[in-house]
C-alpha cells in the first residue's frame, strides 16, 4: 500500500559534482534521505514501470538507504529495482548494469574516496539512462524541487533480503538482486587479453593489488586473482567494510604509502594498483616508480591499441582541464581530437555518447573509456596489465620510452583540506578581481603569459559551464590552476594543481618537488594562500 508522508524541505539538498554529499549523522536527519530520494523520482519523468538500478560502495548506513530507496522506487511506479548482493555496486559496475539492461537510470550510494563511518561522510548520486552522472540540467531540478518539497511516497512493507540473488514482490514492483561483479567481469574478458595477462603472471610477473577494504575487493578477487590467476594473496583489503577498516579509502601517496613502499623496496613486485571507496579511481605504481594521474592517461591512450577492445584506434582523448597537458602531445600525435573539460566525469559524456572521444580522464585518479560511463579504477588497471603484458616491458621502461618522445609534465597537485569556506571564496575572488594584470607580469622570477577563468562550452549541446577554476600561463609551457573542491563534506578544499613540461631534449629525471619548486614559490606569490587560509603547507600532495 502506498503511503504519502509529510515532509519539510532542507536548504542543503544542493548536488555537487558527484551527487549529494554530507556526514552520515546529517543524512539521518528525519525525511533528509527520503527528501532527496523524492526530489529525484519527481524530477524525471516517463518511468512508470521501467527499471532502477541501485547499490553503494558498502560504507556505513549502505543498507539502510538501499531500503529506503526500495520502498520508494515502489511507491512512485518503478517497475523493477536491479539491486547489486549485499547493497554492493561499484560505481563504473553500476553504470555497465544500466547501460546492459537498459534501465532508466540508477541510484548509486558512495562518497567516492571520502572516509566512512558513523560520524564519516555518505552520499547519493543519480545516473541517467547512459549509465553517466545527471547533468546540471537533472541536478539542478533535483535541487530545485528538494526546496519546496512536501511530501514523500513510500510503501508499508518489510525490508527487503538483498542477500540473496533471486526476485523478491515489493507492492506491484520487482527486486532483482544480482550477483555485483559477474556483469562488469564479463565487460572487462571482451576488452582486454586475458590470456596474455595470465601468461604474463604465469611467468613470476608480480601483481599486489590494493582495495582498501572498499568496494573493489570482490572485483579485483574475482578477476586478478582468479580469473588472471594471480591468487589470492595479490589483492590486499579484499573485503568491503563499513568504516574501510578505518583508513581513507583514497588511492593515493598519502593514503595508500604501505603499498608505495612496498613497490620501492628491494624485494617489490613488478605491479602495483590500488582503487576507491566506490571503485572509479586509480593508482598505478611499477617497480621503483609511480606514475602520476596525468601521465597515467597518456600513456594508456598511448599504447590502448594493444588491447582487443582499443585495437581499432581511439576516436579522441577528453581530460579535464587540470589534468595536465601530457595527453595533448599523444593525441596531437595520433592526429586525433583533444576535449578540456571541466572537472566532473558527467562532462565527459556528451563526447562519448557522440563517439568523438574514446578514452578520458582526471588528474584526480579517474580513467576510463567509452564501455561504460563513469571513470572506472579497475579497467585502468586491466589496460596496464594489457600493455605489460603486450609490450613485455618494465613500468618504468614504458614511462622513460614515453618521455622520450613526447618530453614530460612535472607535476603535482596540492589539497588544503578544510579550509574556512569564506577564507577560500575570498582567495578565489581576488584571485579572480587580478587576472587582467597578470599577463605581462612577472611573479615569483616567472614571466606570466596567460591568466583566465576556466569557461567552457560543450560541443554536443551548446550546455556552458563558468568559473571552473583561475588558470595561469608562464613562459615555456609552464601552468598553475587554482580551484575549489565539490567533494567534500565540511570547510571548502583548494586544490593547487602545478605543472611544468619538459621536451624530450631536456631533463627527464628530476625529482618532481625540486622540477615544480620555483612554480610552488609562484602560487603562493600569486594567490597568497597562507594569507587567506593560515596554512603554511598542504595537507595532501599527490
């Protein structure tokens, strides 16, 4: 029986770049998940009877929602609910179930890489029918209705057993649980050799696999472990846990430095990766060497036709704009187009439902191609597994062949995590108020040749996006990007992104601190960080 509840709206329903975000205590508000679950089905329309994909990355209150959402998927006429086992649905496996079974959309419970927890950070996003994140034009209706909302539409039924694979009734709706990985698995064996893979690893080709008790543990199990016969004990922090075993499920130097140490000792395997809280990020490690985001991207785009699924060519490269510029080089090379877009994977697909791009990413760890449409951390992985295994080459001698041609892009990104919102809004705004006198300027002994606000306008829809981040141009290619963070759940993140290439002709081996140190005086000549937010360093450097 459907029931309709009163309810009162929130101020704070607003999504960000990846859906709704906030501290677990916040989303238990009465209503507040219903609020913003209601807001999206009254936001769409034409699904009367169609099919919902839902699941999360498994952290604190996954189950709970997933239940919610059930019985309101119900109450407003869906007429199936695909629902990964245990409430487990990576965020790239969740985009190839709606585009496999062609579902309306989906509901996909993450944070992404934020901790989680009681007292850590939950989040709800909506997919749309191409297995993509909502466009502004969703969320900001979705917004927009979560401010004036009166009332929600649930059902009086028991919680469904989401366990079980197998059909469960709920009211005139079907629950279908299905196994979480078996769909993305059988995706991944039509992309990449996998029996080049298992021969690569049968031959003592070493592979330590991070899954940072996150949602990609069963996946990386399944596939690297079993399926590419690399066994059991490549995949570290296989299984997923509430709390991701207390750490910060972020793949990245700082928080994942056990398994960057252990590929910087003497005795370290060939390979080493690790992914997300939800399964979209990536970090790839070879023996004695890391390999940046930026540089990730190129080189995979570089060497994709080695691959099955990529051996017909790429179409084009989309990056967001500060990612940095390694991948122009490969693409210019291909003779194939290059898309800057803003931050945010939802932007990559317009390009790819058009087919004018066939490999994206992020300098915030997130690769991935035109199979599904989300960025996705283990297909990252599998491609380089792929290229080793074609090339038969160290990670390090693939990256120094790499430079070799297209020369190098020093770089770094610095987080200041938590700062006061009003601080950082006052650092962007006058950072902003400055831009027509930088160029011609000379900051830090760096002649200055650019300066902008990031605006950029989509080649399929005409749709626009404004201040998307201040960019600064210096002689000899050199660039820094200032912009704030929507990731996060408390204080505002400025993120510094630094960046500084380097020809084939010059020198490839520096230290990236030392190569990016003249670029980092710079920054804070320019923006005056520690003047607005009293922080002297950054919290995080990747």
């Amino acid at each position: 029986m459907t029931v309709t509840v009163a309810t009162t709206p929130y101020d704070d329903q607003k999504p960000g770049t990846s859906g709704l975000r906030k501290k677990v205590p916040h989303f238990q508000q009465p209503n507040y998940v219903e609020n913003f679950v209601q807001s999206i089905f009254d936001s769409l329309e034409g699904f009367a009877g169609q099919t919902l994909v839902l699941g999360g990355d498994g952290r604190f209150y996954n189950r709970e929602v997933v239940q919610i959402v059930l019985r309101m998927a119900a109450a407003n006429g869906f007429g199936r609910v695909l629902v990964g086992q245990g409430g487990i649905l990576s965020t790239p496996a969740a985009s190839n179930v709606i585009r496999r079974y062609g579902a309306f959309g989906g509901i996909i419970l993450s944070a992404s890489h934020n901790p989680g927890g009681p007292h850590e950070d939950f989040g709800i996003k909506y997919n749309i029918g191409n297995g993509g994140p909502a466009p502004e034009k969703v969320t900001d209706a979705i917004f927009a209705r979560s401010m004036t909302i009166d009332r929600y539409l649930t059902i009086e039924a028991a919680d469904v057993d989401i366990d079980t694979i197998g059909e469960t009734a709920l009211g005139g709706m079907t629950v279908q649980v299905i196994d979480s990985v078996a769909d993305y698995a059988a995706l991944m064996e039509t992309l990449f050799d996998f029996d080049a893979i298992r021969t690569l690893i049968g031959s003592g080709f070493r592979v330590l696999f991070d899954a940072m008790s996150a949602v990609t543990g069963p996946y990386a199990a399944e596939i690297i472990g079993r399926r590419l016969g690399a066994g059991e004990a490549a995949v570290l922090h296989a299984t997923p846990l509430p709390d991701f075993g207390g750490h910060h499920p972020d793949p990245n130097l700082v928080h994942a430095k056990d398994l960057y140490d252990r590929l910087m000792a003497p005795d370290a395997p060939d390979f080493g990766a690790a992914s997300d809280g939800d399964g979209d990020r990536n970090l790839i490690i070879g023996k004695g060497i890391f390999i940046t985001p930026s540089d990730s991207l190129a080189m995979l785009a570089a060497n994709a036709h080695l691959a099955p699924g990529y051996a017909k060519g790429l179409k084009g490269i989309a990056r967001s704009m500060p990612t940095s510029g390694a991948a122009d080089r490969v693409a210019d090379a291909l003779g194939i187009p290059l898309y800057e877009t803003p931050t945010g994977w939802k932007f990559f697909g317009t390009l790819l439902d058009a087919g004018l791009a066939t490999i994206c990413g992020e300098e915030s760890a997130g690769t991935g191609s035109d199979h599904v449409r989300e960025k996705d951390g283990l297909w990252a992985v599998l491609l380089w597994l792929n290229i080793l295994a074609a090339r038969r080459e160290s990670v390090a001698e693939i990256a120094t062949a790499h430079w070799a041609r297209y020369g190098r892009n020093y770089y770094a990104r610095h987080d200041y995590e938590g700062v006061d919102s009003a601080a950082a809004d006052a650092l962007m705004a006058e950072l902003r108020a400055g831009l027509g006198s930088l160029p011609g300027s000379t900051v830090a002994g760096l002649a200055v040749v650019s300066a902008d606000d990031f605006a950029y306008t989509d080649p399929v829809d005409g749709s626009t996006a404004t201040k998307q981040g201040v960019r600064i141009g210096f002689e000899g290619g050199s660039r820094i990007v200032f912009r704030l963070s929507g990731t996060g759940t408390s204080g505002a993140t400025l993120r510094v992104y630094i960046e500084r290439y380097e020809p084939p002709t010059g020198d490839l081996a520096q230290e990236t601190p030392i190569g990016l140190a003249p670029l980092i005086a710079a920054a804070e000549a320019v923006a005056g960080i520690a003047r607005h937010t009293g922080r002297t360093e950054p919290d995080v450097v990747t």
